[in-house]
C-alpha cells in the first residue's frame, strides 16, 4: 500500500476510477457499461453486456477507438439473421472479440461430435456469437494495494447439446501507467469437445486514425509501407 500516496489523497478518484452505469438513452437504452480513467490520460468503456469488450478507448482526451453508425445497439441482434450476417448489425468498439467456436465468413460446420441425432451441421454466423452475450461481472474498482484500475467478467456461449464455452476476462491499467492489459481464459465447460476459435478484432478511429498519423517500431519496410499511403476518407466505407 503506498501511504505517501493515501496522505495526500483519502479518495483515489482524485487519481483514476471505474465506475459500472446503464445507459438510459438511444439505441444502447439499457446495457451496462464500465468506465474508467488513469492518472496517465487513459479512458475506457467495457461493454458488460456485449462480450465484456473494449467499446471505448481514448489516451488524454483524443478518442482512438471506432465507432460506427450501429451505436452499440441493446439487446444485441441475432448474430446468426440475416443469413450470419447480423453480426454487422451489432458491430462497434475498438475491441470486438470474435468467436468462441467460429470466427470469419458464415459457414455451415459438422457439429456430429455433439452426438445429437438430428443435427449434424450448423450454421456459424460471421464472427461468432460471442460479441453479443452478457457477462457476469466478478470485480471492478481502483485497488490501492496493486495500484490498479482493473475489472473482470465471465462470459458463457451455450447451447443445449452443443458447446458452453466460457470467457473469463480481466483488463487491467496501472493507475499511473498507460498499458492496457487482458487477460482471457477460455474454458470448456461441456463433457463432449468442441471446437475453439478465437479472433480479437481491433478497431482504430478518428481522430486518432487520419492522414496526419505514422506508425514507428515496426521493421523499415513496414513502416514505409504504410506511412505512404496514411488513411484517407472513401465514399465508399462512409
């Protein structure tokens, strides 16, 4: 515990915080939501109720995630409507977490190992399912012991004769520190194997994401690369 720290400060919001609400407006109406902040300039939101991802995420004031015109809509849709299209119904955030037994284009799989009689295939949607299931919140706050803003859900993908798979996630930002760290433990939770897939899909915004940004530590030929060609509007993704 750093009492240097407590003497000059009884209460560390002054310093960083996390604080769970609920939105009470717009497309999102309803879902819980974890913001938090650092010491060092770093904010962002966890989405408890669509797949305890990273929704929002900005460093001293300037937003880098994305976010797009579906506006994190709640209850999430069907990913599986629109013929495993619905996931783009549901899209937006910096981090989205694909899976966690499929992830890319829909598809139909074999699914036989679940030894049901009737079904031996299933349609996978684009990206999974993941994405749009609620956690259960274990923890979240400002811990003065670790100097920690972190917080931690589980997350569970279920269907009766076919997969349980659980997320369990903890994200974790030193309160004077700007690295955003998760952790995820994938379990099988079922008495038959099932398949696993996993894909973090990270997402870059305005302003971060614009003309004006280059990228170093990466290897010269890289970095040449995309620093020629920096992200300009398209009237096509608008």
């Amino acid at each position: 515990m750093d009492i240097e720290l407590l003497k000059r400060s009884a209460d560390l919001r002054s310093l960083a915080d996390m604080r769970l609400v609920t939105l009470e407006d717009g497309p999102g109406r309803g879902q819980r939501i974890l913001v938090a902040r650092s010491a060092a300039g770093v904010a962002f939101e966890v989405a408890v109720d669509r797949g305890f991802d990273i929704s929002s995420l900005s460093f001293k004031g300037t937003s880098i995630g994305w976010h797009s015109p579906a506006q994190m809509a709640f209850p999430a849709h069907d990913p599986g409507s629109e013929d495993g299209w619905g996931f783009l119904r549901n899209f937006d955030g910096f981090l989205v977490t694909c899976g966690l037994d499929h992830y890319s284009k829909p598809t139909e799989l074999d699914v036989s190992h679940y030894n049901h009689p009737h079904m031996k295939t299933r349609n996978m949607p684009l990206h999974g399912r993941i994405a749009a299931e609620k956690a259960r919140l274990v923890s979240y706050g400002v811990d003065i012991e670790s100097l920690e803003v972190s917080c931690e859900g589980i997350v569970r993908q279920a269907s009766v004769f076919g997969e349980t798979l659980e997320l369990r996630r903890k994200v974790t930002l030193p309160i004077f520190g700007s690295e955003l760290t998760i952790q995820d433990t994938v379990t099988n939770r079922g008495f038959r194997p099932t398949d696993h897939a996993i894909m973090y899909h990270t997402n870059f915004g305005y302003p971060f994401l614009d003309d004006t940004l280059t990228i170093g530590g990466l290897p010269d030929e890289i970095s040449s690369e995309i620093n020629s060609s920096p992200p300009r509007p398209d009237d096509e993704y608008m």
